[in-house]
C-alpha cells in the first residue's frame, strides 16, 4: 500500500488540487475547519528541513577530503564553472522578473488566507545585518529559531573542516550520512500526505479568493510566474549550448541530435542522478575526456542546480512583489547568495524545492503558505528544470575537457630546449 501511494503520489497531489478549486469555489466554508491539515504538513516539512540540509553538507563536503589534494588545477575549473553557470541563472532570474515583474498588481490573499502581512525583515535587511545574522554566536540559537541560513554557514564550515582532518572525522561524516539517508526516509514518508496538507493549504487560498472576488486575478498572476521563469530556463540552457558550439566547434544540430537521450531520459525520470548514465554516455559522444566525464558531472549534479537556484529566486521575487514589497538591488543580491548556499544541500534530497524555498522565503519574510500554491506547479515545471540542469552539467564536462585539454597540450620546457 505505502509503494502504491508513493508511486501515484504526484497524480494524487494534482486531483487534490482540483478538488481544492472546486471545493474552494463552491464550499469555500469548509476550509475554517481543515486549515489545521495544511498547517501540519508545513511543520512536518519544516521539521526535516535542517538534519537534512545539515547532514547533507557535511557528508558531501567531509567525503571530500581525497578530491580536494589531487588535481588542483582541475577542481578550480571545475568550481568556477559550476559558480559562473549558478551566477548566471540567478542574474537571469533577477533581470526578467525586475523587468516583467509578473507578481505586481496581483491579489496576495491567495497565501495570505485573509491575514495582514507584516513585513518585518524589510525594515532591518541590510549588508551588515545580513552577515551577522549568518554567522550567529550561538549555532543552537538558530537552531530553535529556525534560522536556516546560519546553519547552512555552520554545517559548511563544520563539514570542510572536517575534510580537511581526513580519517579522524570519519565517524561524524558516517553518522551525517546516516542522518541524511533516515531523513530523506522521513520526508518520503511527509510527501504521503501531501495531497491532504495542500488540499487544506490550496482549498484555503482559493476560497478566500473566490470570496474576495480576485480569484482570476491569482491565477492569471501564477500562469504569469510560469512563463517568465520557463523563458529564463530557456536562456539559461541556450547560453550554455552557445559556448560549447563555439568553444568545441560542434554544430548546434549535432549538440541537439546527440542530446535528445538526455533530455527524454531527463525529462521523464525528473532525476539528475537517474539520468547521469546517459549524459555519461552522450558527453563522452561530445568529444569529453572520460575521467572529467566520469568525476565532473556526479558533482555537479549534486551542487551543480541553477534551474533549481533560479526558480527560488524567481519565486521570491515574484512574491514579493505580490505583497507590495520593493527589494533593493542590494537586498536581491543577498537573497541570491542566500539561494546559491542553499542550493548547495539540495544533492540528492528528495522535493528539494520545498526544502531550499523554506530557506529563500524564510529570509524575505515570505509565507511559508506560498510553497503549497507552487507545489502544484512544480511538479510540472520541475522536469524542465532536470533537463537544463543536467544539460548544462553535460556542457561543463565538455567544456571543462577542452581547456584541461589545452593545458595538457602546451610545450613543457626542458633543459636541452633552454
């Protein structure tokens, strides 16, 4: 029975949320009684979010210990990519929805149920606050507050040093595993009553809609959010296509036609790690070196997600701007370095967006509520987001393979040249 909800959860997630607009529409009365369903499906979330992102980082960081003393000159390259790639797709992100701006005018009861916002964090978002606030003096203190930011610094910090002690901090990176696998479990076990908790969450959002008239309105603005943020993953993908054409020499056609497994298999698993076999295969086909190949890509896609870091912060803009809050430039850049850090504990934990919007919205003072309203429409946009991520680890690996390549082939000086 648990195999069978689990295999069929996302299709019991859509029917639940129909039957939330219908039931918000025309019984919009029933969900005063229900919205205590919703609210535990976002403690529930909430409540596996830290040892996830904690245990996370400090297994992938601690495991490293081997990788970061051997081929310094590649690990470099490969880093900056996967920092330049992430860079770019949030800039994206901030450019098309500064200038588009879908979420203004648009009716925020729909994450709001009928409650005055109160926009603290606005008044006291400023650079110095905002790195204080992340290296806290007491790590327990952001622990009980929920404060996931200063965590994800911590759990950072925490699993380079103890990559860095190698073998004697073995126990604590096999206990941080440990802890990662059962939470992972935990949360598969949360998603099984996803359809109930959103049904609450959505059903609620849709019935103060309808009451206050602005039903259309929301989601109009919703569809808008979709469609700038696919246009932003289309660019975000043909950028990387661009410079590996043109650096490599290949042709766009040839890139494509070669691709096409990657982006079926992407595209119907939604997994990077179910499709690295195939980009392996097809990035080996695209004139990259086996050993990059076989070491860049398990690694980027682990911390290597700008589709992902681009919808967060897509999403935090958009939501802002729906409760008539201005950010700054200054204040987007902050939120976009918060996205880039909680990215880096996304690898392989399962409904990562919810876990790293917890993270995003927390900071900008964001409505938890909002996250039950993209859910939905995650699960069909997030599919697109595997494909240009894992397409875009596929164009680092051969772009990494041609420059470690130029490097290989310049002339080495010996004394009988001298």
């Amino acid at each position: 029975m648990m195999k069978f909800f689990s295999k069929y959860n996302k299709y019991f997630i859509l029917v639940s949320v129909l039957l939330a607009i219908l039931c918000g529409i025309f019984m919009p009365k029933i969900f005063s009684n229900i919205k205590f369903l919703g609210d535990l499906f976002i403690n529930l979330l909430k409540l596996f979010a830290l040892p996830l992102i904690c245990s996370a980082l400090i297994s992938a960081l601690g495991n490293m210990s081997g990788n970061i003393s051997y081929l310094k000159s590649f690990f470099k390259k490969t880093i900056s990519y996967m920092l330049l790639s992430e860079i770019i797709a949030i800039t994206i992100a901030i450019l098309l929805f500064n200038l588009l701006r879908p979420g203004v005018g648009s009716n925020p009861d729909l994450i709001l149920h009928g409650q005055a916002y109160n926009a603290t964090n606005e008044q006291g978002f400023s650079f110095a606050k905002f790195i204080l606030s992340i290296f806290p003096n007491n790590v327990f203190y952001s622990l009980t507050n929920f404060e996931l930011l200063p965590i994800v610094i911590f759990s950072i910090m925490f699993g380079l040093g103890c990559s860095f002690v190698g073998q004697i901090a073995a126990p604590i990176i096999n206990i941080a595993t440990s802890v990662r696998e059962a939470s992972s479990k935990c949360l598969h076990g949360v998603m099984l009553i996803a359809p109930i908790g959103i049904f609450a969450l959505v059903g609620e959002g849709v019935a103060q809609s309808h009451i206050s008239g602005a039903l259309r309105e929301n989601f109009e603005a919703l569809l808008a959010f979709v469609g700038v943020f696919l246009v932003g993953l289309f660019l975000h993908g043909l950028w990387q296509l661009l410079a590996v054409s043109i650096i490599t020499k290949q042709r766009i056609r040839h890139i494509l036609h070669q691709s096409l497994p990657v982006f079926s298999t992407a595209f119907g698993t939604s997994s990077s790690v179910a499709t690295l076999p195939v980009a392996m295969h097809t990035a080996d086909a695209l004139k990259s070196k086996p050993f990059v190949t076989r070491l860049m890509l398990p690694l980027c896609a682990s911390i290597n997600v700008g589709g992902m870091m681009m919808y967060e912060m897509a999403a935090a803009l958009f939501f802002s701007q729906m409760l008539g809050v201005n950010l700054s430039i200054s204040q987007q850049i902050l939120v976009a370095l918060a996205c880039v850090l909680g990215g880096m504990a996304e690898g392989g934990i399962p409904e990562t967006s919810m876990v790293s919007l917890v993270v995003v919205f927390r900071i900008v003072n964001i409505p938890l509520a909002a996250i039950s309203i993209l859910l939905p429409l995650d699960r069909i946009i997030d599919r697109l987001r595997t494909v240009v991520n894992i397409f875009g680890n596929m164009c680092g690996v051969i772009l990494i393979s041609k420059w470690t390549q130029q490097d290989e082939n310049k002339p080495i000086k010996t004394e009988s040249s001298t």
